[in-house]
C-alpha cells in the first residue's frame, strides 16, 4: 500500500508505529520506553505522542556510555567462542 492510499485512520496508525519505534531503538538502553510503556504508547492516541530527540552520535557520548555500561566479552582461546554477558543491563 502506498501512503497515498491510505485512510486518514490508517495514517494516523503508520505515524503512531513509526513514533513508538523510534522510542525503541533509542541509543541508550535507559531512553527506550520498557515493553508495557510501549504497549500503551500504540494504544493510545498519536496526537499526545512525542517525538524522541534526534540522536547525538558523538564520540565521547558513546565512551561515555560504553563505561557506564560495560558489556563483559570473555574470550577462550581455547576453543576460540566468545561469551558475551548483558547481566546487569
């Protein structure tokens, strides 16, 4: 379907996903809504939605981010597999 095609119901329904997604994939992990708060963010109306802030890819943000966050990646060189441990995120 192209959006030419599309109700204004169904527009507004596009722009409500397409907002929550954005939410989603935010840089920093405490920026993201959790599961139930995107739940009711679709379920609600997209005129009270907003618009996450553009992102900052910046250098030292990101180191910033990665020191406060590590993600521990022990590596056995014998058997050459990497563990990867997200506990504590």
């Amino acid at each position: 379907m192209e959006m030419r095609d599309a109700s204004e119901e169904e527009k507004k329904y596009i722009r409500k996903i397409i907002i929550v997604a954005l939410w989603c994939v935010q840089m920093k992990p405490t920026n993201r809504p959790s599961m139930s708060k995107a739940l009711e963010m679709l379920e609600g109306k997209v005129e009270i939605l907003q618009m996450p802030s553009k992102p900052r890819q910046n250098f030292k943000d990101s180191m910033e981010d990665r020191m406060e966050n590590p993600i521990e990646t022990p590596f056995s060189s014998s058997n050459g597999t990497m563990t990867i441990s997200l506990e504590g995120r």
